[in-house]
C-alpha cells in the first residue's frame, strides 16, 4: 500500500511540475498592447494672483474644472480701487497696472458659476472653490464653452489672460 501512495505522490508531483508549461503552449497569448493602455490623463493648472484654474483631461475629454479664487488683502483693495476707477477708464486706454479687465471674464463666469446648483462650491480659508465635475454631465446649461476647450487651446487662451499654465 505504501508503494501505490508513494507512486500516486510521484505522479502528482510530476504532473505538477509539467502543468505549467502545458497550459503555456494550449492557452492564448495575451497581447503586451493590451496591458499597456496609456491613458494619457493630463491636468492643465494655470493661475495667476487672483485665480487658479485647474482642468483633468482623460485623453481629449474634460473630467473636472476647479476654479479657485484667492483672498488676499491686497488684491481685495486693488479691486476696489480698480472698482471706483473703472467709470472713468475706456477698456482700449488701460495701462498694464490694471489686469482684472483681461480676465474680467473668468471673474464674470466664477461669480455666475458659484450661484449654480449643479456645481460644487465652497468657501475655504484663503478662497472660494467651484468645482465643475464632468463624470456625470456634460453642463451644456452653464455656458462655459471658453473653460471646455482641448487642452491645447485651453492653454493659450488662459495664456492671453496672462495666466502661467503648466501641464502635469
């Protein structure tokens, strides 16, 4: 009985060791292309002193915009200066000192967005924060065609609007 268990042991170890390269040669070969999907998820941050605008891209699809609106003493007295100023200004004769009419538009959008109810906003320690998530909805409502551009684009425009933009 022992010679029958120690050879039925020697067979299973056997066909253990040979399993292996068995199912190597009978079972399909796995694509190494298919294993390597690169996403190509990208974040472009662009900000400058009183905005920082943060879009994820999936490949050419927006995922996320996050605004955020920074307070700080001085550019809330600058403000208002520029504020009681403005009357008295023609849009083409401002110097370079008054930059919040070229981006007088993405304060325009910020202030409409956080009153939305399909977005987030909140109002943190050194800003406000309205975060437009595309997972779910497309916000075709919220016409914000100038946030939603690829990322090329994206880039330039905020770059005209003296933005500094990197792209992680």
């Amino acid at each position: 009985m022992k010679n029958v268990l120690s050879y039925i042991g020697i067979i299973l170890l056997l066909g253990l060791v040979l399993l292996p390269p068995i199912l190597r040669m009978s079972l399909p070969k796995k694509n190494d292309e298919d294993q390597q999907i690169d996403r190509k998820s990208y974040i472009l941050s662009c900000s400058n002193q009183e905005f920082t605008i943060n879009t994820s891209y999936d490949q050419e699809k927006i995922n996320m915009i996050v605004i955020k609106k920074i307070f700080t003493q001085e550019e809330i007295d600058k403000r208002k200066n520029i504020d009681e100023n403005i009357e008295n200004l023609d849009e083409q004769l401002l110097d370079s000192d008054t930059i919040v009419l070229k981006y007088q538009e993405i304060v325009d959008m910020f202030d409409n967005l956080k009153n939305k109810s399909t977005v987030i906003y909140n109002v943190d320690d050194n800003g406000e924060v309205v975060s437009i998530d595309f997972s779910y909805d497309q916000h075709k409502e919220l016409e914000i065609n100038k946030l939603t551009q690829k990322m090329d684009a994206q880039q330039i425009y905020y770059e005209k609007l003296d933005f500094a933009c990197t792209i992680k």
